[in-house]
C-alpha cells in the first residue's frame, strides 16, 4: 500500500491500542514502520489522533539520554515524543493508577521555553538553546510502557518511537527562572517511594548536559520542519531508571537547586 496509507493505518491501529489499553506489541508487518523517519511520520500522525482527549502538542520528552536508560531498553541513541497539553499536571498531585496499563515514573530536568527556536535557523549551536530557556524545572515523566517486554524491545525502537516513545504526561514542580546559577551537570536528583530512596543522578547523566539533550532535540525536529516554541516543555530525560508504581505509593523527587516534584497513586 503507498506510504501515506500505511503510515495512517498504523498511526490509527496505535491509537485503538492505546484506547482499548491493551499490551504493548509488534505491529503488523504491513504497517510496521521501516525507518526511523517513517516512525516518526506515523507518531505525527498519532498526535493527531491523541489531540482530540489530550490536547494539542505542548512540547516534548526525550528519551535514551542517558547510559542507564540505553541500557533498560537495549538501544544507545535518544529518540523523541510529544508531550501533549492535557496531561501536564502541577505537583503535587494524585493520579490513578487505573487510567494506565503499566504507570512508570522517570525523575528528569525540564526546561520551559522563553522563545522561539524556529528551524529555519538551524543548526542550533548549544548556547544558543541555552540562551533560550526561561525556566528549569524539577519533573516527573509519566511512562506507560502497556505491559512491554523489555527483552524484545531493541528490536521493536522504530515501534516505540511511532507510539509516541510511551509518554503518558509529566508532573512539574515550581519552576526555577533564576537558574543560570546552578551547576545543572553537577545538580544530583534523587527519587523516593514511600519514603525508601530508589535512584538517583546527575544533570551530567543526560548527554553530560541537560541543555546537550536540548540541542540534540531542537536540531532533530529542525531536520523534520519543526520548530520548538515559546512556552513549550522539553523533559531532558530521565536520570533515574525508569520506576513502576501502584496504588497507595508516594513518590517524590529532589533535584539540588532546583526544588522537588509530588506523585499520589491512588
């Protein structure tokens, strides 16, 4: 079937999978994606089709900056999703655990756009990107990796990339504009559940430099004829391996001169 078929219909069998909640697995050989840019076609093409319950894109995560996340999944290149507008919360804040299939929480340093970074005028050196953030953030990705089986997924990345990489929202903490102080490479984050540390990093762990996973997104999406906006969220990637929760767990995160971040699993 031509491109633009197959990259609907997979886009749309994403979605129905997503709807019905069911566990994360191969597409079907006709509409499994071939390349990395038709992966990423189709999870436009699934933004689409979230936008409606989810609101239109307010930013983005990355994914894979890191050593220990390369290594739980079995792939050593980031990759990228968007983060749609309708599942942005405020920490603190108290989820249930049954709007997912599988509730992951990753600790990350955001940062929040104070202008635009159009991608007409890339490639972005990263200074450049750095002079553009207005605020840095403590946060918490949500994951809903839909039951997946980690020992298959290296050979399912284009897959994942398509599905929109597993993002189910972020949790933000009070934003911090008066950040060109901190030592983000240096900042430690550390993730607690109910009360027993879990995990811990550093700013360092993310490319050994928040801003790098910035600089590597911006000229990514500038490649594909996007541009990152004034006010978008981008999730650097997770500093801590990726951790599941259930109802009744409190989970927190602290980042050294940043702040902290709240989850309720109810």
């Amino acid at each position: 079937m031509p491109d633009d078929d197959r990259i609907q219909q997979a886009s749309q069998f994403l979605w129905e999978e997503h709807r019905a909640h069911k566990p994360f697995q191969s597409m079907p050989p006709a509409l499994a994606p071939r390349t990395v840019d038709e992966a990423y076609a189709m999870q436009e093409e699934l933004h689409s089709l979230m936008t409606e319950v989810h609101g239109p894109v307010a930013g983005y995560k990355i994914a894979l900056t890191t050593p220990v996340m390369q290594q739980m999944v079995g792939f050593h290149a980031p990759i990228a999703g968007a983060i749609l507008a309708r599942t942005i919360h405020s920490s603190p804040v108290t989820l249930r655990r049954t709007d997912y299939v599988r509730l992951g929480v990753e600790c990350e340093i955001a940062v929040q756009l104070g202008k635009d970074l159009p991608a007409a005028q890339a490639p972005y050196r990263r200074d450049q990107v750095g002079d553009a953030v207005t605020a840095v953030i403590p946060a918490f990705e949500l994951i809903d990796d839909r039951q997946a089986d980690y020992t298959q997924l290296a050979a399912h990345v284009l897959t994942l990339i398509a599905d929109n990489t597993w993002n189910a929202g972020i949790i933000l903490g009070a934003p911090l504009r008066d950040w060109r102080n901190v030592d983000l490479a240096a900042a430690r984050g550390v993730m607690v559940i109910n009360g027993t540390v879990v995990g811990e990093g550093y700013g360092r762990d993310v490319m050994g430099h928040p801003f790098e996973a910035l600089l590597w997104l911006v000229n990514m999406l500038a490649a594909q004829g996007k541009s990152l906006t004034q006010g978008m969220i981008v999730m650097t990637g997770s500093i801590v391996a990726t951790k599941f929760v259930n109802p009744g767990d409190t989970v927190g995160l602290s980042v050294d001169g940043l702040g902290e971040a709240q989850l309720s699993v109810i």
